[in-house]
C-alpha cells in the first residue's frame, strides 16, 4: 500500500495514466535531460576554457570572444523553426539522435582547432545541430503531458541544464589540477574531449527509448491500450535580455578584476545555477499546482528588477555583488514555466505548437544574438553597467507583457478557443460504487481533456 501511495503522489489517481507516466518519466523525460544536461556542459565548457587557457593559446582579441557566441546563436536561432517543424515529418528519434552525434563529433573536434577564428565557425555549425534540443525538447514533453503534469517536468528537464552549466565549471576546475599537461594537452582542451565522449550513450539511449510522438505508437516498451491512451488523452524575449548578465562570463569578469584566483572564477559562479534550480523547481511545482502561470511568472520579474537594480547601484561590498547574481540565478525559471504556458495555450493545435515552440526561441535569439555584442562586449570588462541598466530596464518590461498574456488565454480559454482543460476534480474523487472500483482508483477515459475550437468566436 505504501508503493502505491506514492505511485498516486507522483502519477495521480487514474490507473491508465499512472502506468503511462511512470514509463515516460523513466525513459522520456531522463532522456532529454540527459541531453540538456549535456547541452549545459557544453556551453559552459566554452566560457570556462576561455579563461583557462584557450584566449591565450588559440589569439583570442578584442570581441572574438562575443563574436563566437554570436555566430553559435545566429545558426541556433536561425534553425529552430525549421527543426521543430521536421519534428512534424520525420520520426523525432532519427532528428534527435542525428543532432546529437553530430553534435559531440563537433565538439571533440574543438580540441584540435590552433587558431580563434575556427572555434567562431565551429560553433557556428553546432548551433545548427544544437538548434533542436530544447525547443524540440519543449515540443515532445508538451505533446505526453497534461497541462497538470508537464510544468514539473519541464522544470526537471530546465534543471539538467542548469546542472550541467555548473558541472562544466567544476570539470575544468578539477582539469586544472588533475590533467593539465597530460598526455601534452592543456587542461582546456580536455573538457571538449570529456564532453563529446559522454554525448555518444545518451545518444545511444535515445535511440533505444525515445518514443516519438503519441501518434506515431512506436514506443515499444508501451502496451496497444497505453499507446492509444496516450495518443488519444491530450486534447520568451524579455526574459533572455534580462538573463543576459548572467552569461557571457560577466560575473568571472569582476571576480578577476577583485583578485580570485582562476579556479575560484569556474567554482563561485556555478552558485548562479544552483539558484537557478531552486527557483525553476519551486516555481513550476507551484504553477503545476495552481494550473496556472501568470502569478508565479510576476514574481520572476519582479526579481529581475531587485537584482538588477542591486548592480546598478554598484555596491562596494563583494558580497552584495554575490547575493545580486545568487538571487538573478532564480529567474532562469521562465525556461520552464513560459514554454509550459505556451503549451498550454496551444495544446489545441499540434502545429501550431511546433512553428510556436521554434519561432519563440527564435524570436529570443534574434535579439540576444546581437545584444552582447552591445551590452556585454569582452572590452567592457569588468564593469558592465549599461548592460545591468539594460536588464533592468528589460526586467520592468516582463510585466505588462505578462498581464497581457495572462488577460488574453483567460479570455481565449472561457470563449474555448484556446487551451487544455484543467485535471478532473473528480479524478481525485472516491467512485460512487466502490465495489466496481476495489482498488479505491478511478479510471476514467470519458473524461474531457482538451478544449475543442469553435469554429466561430
């Protein structure tokens, strides 16, 4: 009885979801957080060889630095749309698993580059393949999951990201001590190889589990009834400008420039990400469990705006400076809480979903492509102000752009135009005949789940 408490806390009340969750959240879902966790390394792997070595060894100047990120997301955003429509077409298992081994031979390859500008066209061409892993991530979570399910999944999904940017800190960290100048290498060029190594049996894992789409029925490991069940019971910008300080190495820059060491730049940033996963979890349990995300997606941008005010004001004491970047770490949240919105809000319409789930983080790196470039360029360091000011400025932005969105699905959702009707509340009802029901659970394929378009308003 305890065993299956606890299969109800986490999978509900409903026999036939319980047994397709429980599945999903052990293959899907570990997947594709396997992969983001990955994705974390990666990225991260880039900053902190920067600072360890790669600027000196490979002639980085002026804004080359800035120019390798831009051209990485100018491919990225560029490529989203296009990936997550392919998603529509072609098995996502094949678009996953391609992405992700031509990804890590990219990646290892980077250990061999001499020269700045051929880690600027490297990366341009990993963004291209890198372009599917979160929209198209965001995309397939939304297409297994209910609106009362996928906020916390999205939230453990946004986490192994979270988690794998502060790994890359602590591997490079420990590379400094343990490999550098093993077997003639530097301990930079380490990480890329460590990296690409570990992205082959997540790949290969995918190829095993990932499921595809509910209407594909390919997943092996579902039975027919949990194949048809699951095929049948589904009916931003701002915020990337604001998190902005929180990348392109701002924070190690003004360590560097108040004296800690190389090592203490990897470690004491990686406390940004740990904020990060405390307020992406908090937040999406709390939006999951309201069934709604407006109020929570408030007191994210009213967070932005304290800790960028703090910076603005440029306080002499390090640790406010410590506390201001700690607490903007909790605003990477909308990474789960927004891209679960805007699956709520399109839940109605698969492709629209798919072209949505692209062109909104499209949209975000059509700006934050160029925005570092501006606000953050490498010359600027260690002292980025007009940067803070802009994320301030953007950070006050989030909340009329929030209440609009938020007026606009409550009027859209009671007309039953858009969305995903909440759980049943009688799902977690006792049946009226307990005799029909011995276990004490309902199992209920009646019950309406998505809202249906009208065809007139």
């Amino acid at each position: 009885m305890a065993l299956q408490r606890i299969a109800i806390w986490l999978w509900g009340t409903n026999a036939q979801d319980r047994a397709l969750l429980a599945k999903l959240d052990v293959t899907l879902l570990p997947y594709f957080s396997l992969i983001w966790f990955l994705f974390g390394i990666t990225r991260a792997s880039y900053s902190s060889a920067y600072i360890s070595g790669m600027k000196e060894a490979l002639g980085f100047e002026g804004k080359q630095y800035n120019y390798m990120n831009t051209a990485y997301l100018v491919v990225y955003a560029v490529c989203q749309i296009p990936g997550t429509s392919l998603l529509t077409i072609l098995r996502p298992k094949y678009v996953f698993v391609t992405a992700n081994v031509t990804w890590s031979v990219l990646t290892l390859i980077t250990y061999k580059m001499t020269h700045a500008w051929q880690v600027i066209v490297l990366n341009a061409i990993e963004g291209g393949f890198s372009a599917i892993a979160y929209v198209g991530a965001q995309f397939i979570l939304g297409s297994w999951y209910r609106k009362s399910e996928l906020g916390v999944r999205a939230a453990v999904f946004c986490v192994f990201g979270q988690l794998g940017t502060m790994s890359g800190g602590w591997i490079q960290a420990g590379l400094l001590q343990t490999l550098s100048g093993k077997s003639g290498l530097p301990a930079w060029k380490w990480i890329f190889i460590i990296v690409s190594v570990m992205t082959i049996p997540v790949a290969a894992f995918g190829w095993v589990f990932i499921p595809d789409l509910p209407a594909h029925r390919a997943a092996w490991y579902l039975t027919d009834e949990q194949k048809e069940h699951a095929a049948t019971r589904l009916g931003p910008l701002l915020y990337s400008l604001c998190v902005q300080m929180l990348q392109n190495n701002v924070m190690a820059y003004w360590m560097a420039s108040r004296g800690y060491s190389t090592i203490q730049q990897n470690n004491y940033p990686t406390g940004i990400y740990a904020t990060a996963i405390l307020g992406t979890v908090i937040y999406a349990v709390i939006s999951d469990k309201v069934q709604s995300r407006w109020e929570v997606s408030i007191a994210i941008g009213l967070t932005f705006i304290i800790g960028s005010a703090i910076l603005v004001a440029g306080p002499a004491n390090d640790a406010v400076y410590f506390f201001a970047f700690y607490l903007m770490g909790t605003t990477f949240a909308p990474q789960a809480v927004w891209y679960s919105w805007m699956a709520d809000v399109t839940s109605h319409d698969f492709q629209l979903r798919a072209i949505t789930t692209g062109f909104m983080n499209s949209f975000d790196f059509a700006f934050v492509s160029w925005w570092p470039l501006i606000f953050y360029p490498a010359t600027d360091a260690p002292h980025f102000r007009k940067g803070y000011i802009a994320s301030l400025v953007t950070g006050a932005l989030t909340l009329p752009f929030i209440g609009i969105i938020a007026y606009l699905e409550k009027r859209d959702t009671a007309r039953g135009i858009i969305g995903r009707l909440p759980t049943n509340d009688f799902l977690d009802q006792e049946p009226e005949n307990a005799a029909d029901d011995p276990a004490g659970l309902v199992d209920d394929e009646s019950a309406p789940i998505n809202v249906q378009p009208k065809t007139s308003v």
